[in-house]
C-alpha cells in the first residue's frame, strides 16, 4: 500500500482591521515561496503593543 501525500500552494492573506499598523507575521512569507519548506508558521501580533510587529517577524523569521 502506497500513502499518497498531497502539496499545496501556500496562500495567506491578512486584514488591518481597526489597528494602525499590522503586527502579524507569517511564514514562508507567500510572496517568496520556498519549494522545500513543510512547515507554515502564522505570528499573532500582540495586539497593539509596542514592537509587536517585531516580535512577530522575529518568531515567523527563526
């Protein structure tokens, strides 16, 4: 018996919402995909915080 695995093109999106700045981060980012990467990481930002868009990017980018 052979399992067969299925690939998808990964696709994200995200919204502002009622924030100033967006604070989320994902990876790979979508826009340079990575043929070899198995694993999808989605950051919450932290919720208007100070540097929550860095401590997002620096989650999603290690």
């Amino acid at each position: 018996m052979c399992n067969r695995i299925e690939t998808y093109q990964p696709y994200s999106f995200s919204q502002l919402g009622q924030r100033e700045s967006q604070q989320d981060s994902r990876f790979p980012d979508c826009d340079t995909p990575q043929e070899q990467c198995r694993t999808f990481v989605v950051c919450d930002g932290v919720g208007g915080e100070a540097c929550g868009e860095i401590a997002s990017r620096i989650v999603a980018d290690t």
